[in-house]
C-alpha cells in the first residue's frame, strides 16, 4: 500500500514532514505548505542526493551503510591507524559488499 501515492501522501502528511524524503519531484509536496519553517525544504531534493550518488542506489551502497565501513574508518583513523591505510581497509571492505 505505501507504494500509491495517495497512502504515500499521508504517510508524508502525518510526520509533518518528517518522513518526506529528499526527492526533486517531492519539493512541491503540500506539506511544506503546512508550516513555515519548511520552506528550506523546498530545494532539499536539489541539494541532497541517496548513498552512492551518482549511481543509482542499490541494495549494495545500503548494506555499506549498514555494516558502518565509513564510520568505522574514521574511527581508526582517529585512535591510531594511519589515514592511508584506514582508507584502504574501507576500499577493500566495500569492494568485497560490491562483488557480492
């Protein structure tokens, strides 16, 4: 049901714009009408982009995601790993979510 756009709408609706996600064909929701601070969501679409960016996104850059391989990078290079190499231990785990 969550994929008509009339339940979609009211999902939207009903989290005050919350749960609108950063869409360029969502920019004109009529939600950012409800509120005046919302106005500085109206180009929020334009602005922002989903993980992987430009590729299209995937089960894959979300799975990236979920096993935390950039936060923890930026965790070994702060406790002690040199930056170059806790760079390449994020490129070697996120080469093995892309293969599969």
């Amino acid at each position: 049901l969550l994929g008509k756009k009339e339940v979609y709408d009211e999902y939207i609706m009903s989290g005050d714009a919350f749960n609108l996600p950063a869409y360029t064909k969502l920019q004109d929701h009529p939600v950012l009408k409800t509120d005046p601070k919302f106005a500085a969501l109206k180009q929020e679409g334009v602005q922002f982009h989903c993980y992987g960016w430009p590729a299209p996104a995937s089960d894959k850059v979300q799975l990236i995601t979920n096993s935390f391989i950039l936060p923890n990078m930026v965790a070994k290079a702060v406790t002690g790993t040199p930056t170059k190499e806790a760079v390449a231990w994020a490129d070697k785990e996120m080469k093995k979510v892309m293969a599969g």
